[in-house]
C-alpha cells in the first residue's frame, strides 16, 4: 500500500490488534490513484460501466486487509482501531469527490463499503473491535466507529455525520446505525443539521461507552475489547440494536414531522428527504434493507447538482485566503494583541463583540460618555442574547466583558496593533489623528462600504497599512469580511487582516478598491432592477415571493425594509454618481421617505411590521407605486404581470450577473469563486446553487446574454451586458474561467 491513506496494524503482547488510521492531517477516508490498478471483476458497477477500487479508496481497502490479517492469526483476540495523531477520522476525503463526479476516478458496486466492508468485515467479524476516538470521528469516521462493537472517546471528540451539508446522504451505514445507537429523534438532529456533539454528550446519548482522557485512549480499548472477548462486557452489533427505536407508530409520528420540517426550511432541497426515507426504511423493513437503500441513494445523490454545487462553495471558501502577490510571498501573519474600535455604533459595538468572542482585547473610543455607555450596553445586549440561547455560560460572559475598555481619547492607543474605525464622517481627520497615536506598525483599518480608500488615506504619510475591513451587519453574526485593499496597501497588511478574520471566525475574502467594493458593487442592481419593474407594473410581494422560493433569506423589498430606506437612497446616490449609465433612478423611496415610510425601523415600508418583526404586505403602497410611475412617466407593461417566478428571478438576478461580471473584469474580485462565496455568505445567495457565478455557469453566458440584449432592446441600457459577458458568450466559455484560461482558448 502507498503511504497515503492506509492503516497500520500492531499486535501486542496482550493479544490485542491495534489498527491505526493515517493520513494527515486528520485521517481522511482518501482515494489513491494507485488503487485504482487493482481492478476486480466483482466490483463491476453495471450502472455505473466503472470498475476498480478507486471510490473505496486506499484506507478502506486497508482496513478490510488489516481486519482480515487479524481475524487469521491466532495470536489475535481482538481488535482496536483508532487513529494517528490524536484524531480518528475527519471523514472522506472531499477532494476526491470532484473524480468521481468527472468520470476519472472509478469507483465499487453499490454497497460494497457499507455492507461487504463495515457490516459484513468489521461489524461480522468473529473478534471483537473497539473503536478509540480522539479528535474527529465525523461523517465516514464515524460510521467506521459506529461498526465496531463498542467505543471509546475522549470529552472533546468530536462526533457527528455532517453529509447533508454537501447535498449527500451518510454512506458507510449511518443511516441505520446512528438511530440504533442515540434514537430517532436525535439521530436526525444530527444528520439533517449536520450538527456534531462532544465526546460528554456522546457519552450521555449512548453513542459512545466510556469517556477517558487521550491518555488512557487506547489502553482502555485494548482492555474493554479483551473484556468483550472474555464475555465480561457485551458484545453489540450496532446495525440491529433495538432498544433505542421508538414503537412503529410513533416513529412514523417523528418522520412525518421531520419531513415536515424539512420540507418548510429548505424547501428547494431534495436529499434532506431522501435521509428520512433511508432512515424510515431500516425501521420498517430492517437494517439491512435500509443499507441498501441508503447505498443506492448515496450513489444517486453524488451525482446531483446540489452535491456538486456544495463541493464547489466548499472548496471556494477554503480557496479565498490564496491571494496572488500577498499570500504567496512567504509572509507570515503578525501577532495582534490589542484592537482599538473607533464608534460604538451598531457596526462598531458588533465588530467588538466580534473580536472579544475570540479572545481579542479591545478598546472602544467615543466622543463622549453618552454614546460610551450606549457602546459598552450594545456589547452587553449582544453577549447577553448568546447567554439566553444557551451558547455562552455566565462565566464566560464575565471573562468576555473584560476583555473590552472604554475610552474618550487616544491615550491608550499607543500599543493597539489594529485599530478599526467604524462607518463614521471625517475619516481622513480620524486617520490623521491615529496616525500620531498608535504604533507605526498599526493596521489602520476602516469599516465602510462605499467611500473611496484612496480618499481616506489621503491626508496620511500611511497609506501602505491603510485597508477596508468591511463587516457585514450585525458583525458579531454574519459571516463574511471583505478585505479591501488599494494599490498602495501593503502584502503584510492583507496577511494579517486574513490571519484575524479566521480567528475571529469569518471567512475573509480580499477584494479592490471601488464603489461597493464586490458583495454591494455586484448585487446594487438586485434592489434597482426591482424598483425598475414596479414601476412597470409588477407587484412588489410577486417579485420577493419569486426571489424568496428561488432560495434568497428575503427579497429585495423585504430587504430594504431591513436595511432602511435611509441608507438604501444613500448608496444609491453613490451608485448614481459612479455609474450613472446603469441605476435607475426610482422615486419610489423618497416619496415613501416623506410619509415617514423608511422601513423596519418605522413600522412601515414596503411591508407593515407588529410585534416580532413579522412583515405583512401593505396596500396602502400602491399610492406611491402610482405617483412614481407618473413622475417617471412609465406606462405599466402588460406582459410583465405575464412572468412566470423562472422568470422573475431571471430579471432579478441577471444583471447582478452582468454587474459580477464587471467586477471581476476590472480585478476587483481576485477570482470568481470569490463572488460566489460573497454572495453566499455576505447576501444569501443560495449554497445549494453554488454562488452566482458558478449558477450562472449552470444556466450559460450565451442565454444570459440573450436574455438582457433582448431587455435592453424592449426597456433600454440597464440591462446592457458587459463586454466580458458578451466575449465570453460569443466564444462559448464559462464566466469562471479564469483569463489566462480565456487568452489561452482564444
């Protein structure tokens, strides 16, 4: 066997078998592509046309050789496997899914590692195995476990089946072990919102049989596995335990209800439901069934395009630390031990919670005492809300708390390594003044979302450590941080930023220097175009209905209730002045402005708003509807009120296309799989549809392209397409290739 992926087996003087996982770094279940030159007839998939152990992978092969290596030799009792390095197994190796899916890495008959491997191998075997978990037994790690006759798991393990987050289902006999071993109910918890628990809590539930420290891991094994031998503890088959599944009518009661469930909160999603079959089958008609179930399934669900639009958002998330001219010179991350936040405002009092979350010191500047204390209450109220849903304890709230410093004036800035300034006027005199204060290796760093960085930074001798840190509201939750820098921005500035966002549990993506920077920049006409179809007679609860079925947290209306019309109509005017050929300029927010209609804030926008923020859509808008079709002198289009929801969402979210495809034909966005992960994790965009660049991939450049020549002949130059998107739908290629790929096909 290669050295890649395989098990290595040791047999002691106590008759125990000890077989350890490794690959590093955290033992995945990998394809080797030398595997793939043992090919056996009996693993023909007549489905499939395929041969070959490619899909099962170096390890799980060497598992099955090891067990049976054990099982043959007399000086073997029994057997534990367990991994190397302090982790059992973090799962399959995802990497190797794209292979498949492409047709270049073959793969085994249906079933072979869920019933020939694990139940009919490691399950079957005729010596008992235990199963010694440290670190991570998640997805394929540890249905392995669950296989073994008994486990045994340190207090921070951490155990889970998180599949359905790639748009699959568990494989390797998940599905039928995981109720077997912890219930119903909480095996579908943990499955449909692939949601891992701790070695206590595993403890507790039954999924594990003892809990010990790293330590004492695999002494504790190899003794509990002689003790199963020895018949002083049981010897227990998983796959057809009882005493955990509920009655078959109340069972049915639970599946009924996950569906329900399912199907209300992903309603677009096919595989949530596809596990709660597989599950139901191994009740009703038994384990095995399920498993056969489950492996036909698994094989159905590899190849859907959800599967294959979560392994890319995957992959892209993990590829926006890659920076070309920053992340490959070498650079490593400074230490930064004290931030400095400047504005206790929403956004600034998130961003501290933020960063105090992870351990940050912080000092918050104010003006004055007042708007100190509101600060200082802001980030009491927003760890509060963690303690009330049980995801922070009292003590860690204290410890959180004092870990932030009010101030009025720039004394103690002099050994803050970031300072952050929240989206406040005078900016340039801010930047002046910490320019005096703070160390000269200081990252000055500032939260806005439309001001030019070269405009900040114009009055300073710093421009090199001068970058955007842009949250997205609130700060503390959502997950994204774009990292904007200008030319002038140094690689080390941008490697430090990176290295603070992962710690503070943000995916970072670095972006340039323009109005909007990439999440604003590429989705401002996601709220224009739906202005622009109102006025042509489209109703306003249709179009967010459309955008709400087709996967979007809210649409665009619903949208600018929340965000509030005040700042909707301020960065439209910045979009206006900047890009005065494609914003249309809608009177529609203004004249609801003068109602004091301005959104969520006022109870009143496009929707109406009572007790618990629940929005219910208004009438009383059609009056300004009207009045703003009349001031822009717009006659309704009866063919609009025609558009089927396909439709709608096409009008919508086409020229954010367009608008995407701009920004990465001027460099803003470092690649396209940027803009996916932005509009993910910055605007909702769904990520079962992969990003808006790799849905628009799904649908092709030269459709899109029809479709906004044909707008912009019936409606005019908003929807004119891009000269990237008109090249590249002339020439038939993806508008996420990247442009050497381009030049090179040209």
């Amino acid at each position: 066997m290669a050295a890649n992926g395989r098990t290595e087996l040791e047999v002691g003087a106590d008759g125990v078998a000890v077989i350890t996982i490794c690959n590093p770094p955290v033992n995945s279940l990998s394809i080797d592509a030398a595997v793939l030159n043992f090919v056996r007839r009996d693993l023909y998939d007549p489905r499939l046309g395929l041969l070959g152990y490619g899909f099962v992978g170096n390890f799980l092969y060497s598992l099955k050789e090891s067990y049976e290596e054990a099982l043959r030799r007399s000086d073997v009792k029994a057997i534990v496997v367990t991994g190397k390095g302090g982790k059992f197994s973090g799962g399959f190796d995802i990497s190797s899914f794209g292979g498949v899916q492409g047709g270049q890495t073959m793969q085994p008959k249906v079933g072979y590692i869920a019933i020939d491997i694990l139940t009919d191998t490691v399950e079957a075997a005729t010596k008992p195995s235990v199963a010694a978990i440290d670190g991570l037994a998640l997805g394929g790690g540890l249905e392995v476990a669950m296989a073994c006759h008994a486990r045994i798991a340190t207090p921070m393990a951490q155990l889970g089946l998180p599949e359905l987050q790639l748009g699959i289902i568990p494989g390797f006999g998940g599905t039928q072990r995981l109720p077997r071993l912890v219930g119903l109910t909480k095996s579908l918890e943990m499955m449909l919102l692939s949601k891992p628990i701790k070695g206590g809590e595993a403890d507790e539930l039954g999924l594990v049989d003892a809990l010990v420290s790293p330590n004492d891991l695999v002494n504790t094994a190899r003794q509990w596995a002689l003790d199963i031998y020895e018949l002083r503890r049981p010897w227990i088959k998983s796959l057809y335990k009882t005493d955990k599944l509920e009655p078959l009518g109340e069972a049915r009661e639970i599946l009924k209800f996950a569906r329900a469930q399912a199907q209300k909160q992903a309603a677009n999603l096919h595989h949530p439901l596809v596990c709660i079959d597989v599950v139901e089958e191994g009740i009703v008609a038994g384990p095995r069934a399920g498993l056969w179930k489950e492996a036909t399934a698994f094989q159905d669900l590899l190849f859907s395009d959800t599967c294959k639009s979560l392994v890319h958002v995957f992959f892209s998330q993990r590829a926006t630390s890659k920076i070309p001219g920053a992340t490959d010179l070498g650079l490593m991350p400074r230490k930064i031990s004290k931030v400095a936040i400047l504005g206790g405002g929403l956004m600034g009092s998130g961003i501290a919670t933020a960063m105090i979350l992870s351990n940050y010191p912080v000092i918050l500047k104010e003006v004055n005492e007042k708007f100190l204390n509101a600060g200082i209450d802001r980030i009491k109220a927003n760890l509060q809300s963690r303690v009330r849903k049980g995801k922070m304890t009292d003590e860690r709230y204290e410890k959180a708390m004092s870990l932030v410093t009010g101030v009025l004036d720039y004394e103690h800035f002099k050994d803050v390594d970031l300072a952050v300034i929240e989206n406040v006027k005078l900016k340039q005199q801010i930047f002046s003044d910490l320019e005096k204060y703070c160390p000269s290796h200081c990252i000055l760093a500032t939260n806005t979302s439309t001001i030019d960085l070269n405009l900040i930074g114009e009055k300073t001798k710093s421009q090199d450590r001068i970058v955007g840190a842009h949250f997205f509201s609130p700060a503390h939750v959502m997950p994204l941080l774009e990292i904007v820098r200008t030319q002038r921005t140094s690689p080390q500035v941008v490697v430090d930023l990176l290295d603070v966002g992962k710690k503070i549990k943000k995916t970072p993506i670095v972006v340039g220097n323009c109005t909007g920077f990439a999440v604003n920049r590429m989705f401002f006409p996601y709220t224009q175009s739906a202005l622009f179809y109102i006025d042509l007679g489209m109703d306003v609860y249709k179009i967010d209905r459309a955008c709400t079925k087709f996967g979007m947290p809210m649409g665009p209306f619903r949208l600018a209730d929340l965000v509030g019309f005040g700042v909707a109509v301020a960065t439209g005017m910045q979009y206006l002045e900047n890009f005065p050929e494609r914003v249309y300029k809608s009177m529609l927010l203004p004249l609801m402005m003068e109602d004091s209609r301005a959104g969520e804030a006022t109870q009143k926008g496009f929707y109406k708003y009572e007790g618990k923020r629940k929005a219910t859509p208004d009438p009383e808008i059609m009056k300004y509807i009207e009045k703003s079709r009349s001031m822009a002198g717009v006659t309704p289009d009866p063919e609009l009120l025609k558009l089927s929801e396909k439709d709608i969402v096409e009008m919508v979210f086409f020229p954010v296309i367009n608008e995407a495809c701009r920004v990465l034909d001027e460099g803003i966005a470092v690649k396209a799989s940027d803009l996916d992960i932005a509009s993910i994790f910055g605007m909702g965009f769904p990520p079962y549809r992969g990003g808006v660049m790799y849905w628009a991939d799904s649908i092709g450049a030269n459709y899109i392209h029809g479709k906004l020549e044909e707008w912009t002949n019936r409606y005019g130059g908003f929807f004119k397409p891009c000269s990237y998107l008109a090249e590249r739908a002339a020439k038939g290629i993806p508008l996420s290739a990247p442009a050497k790929k381009v030049q090179a096909r040209l």
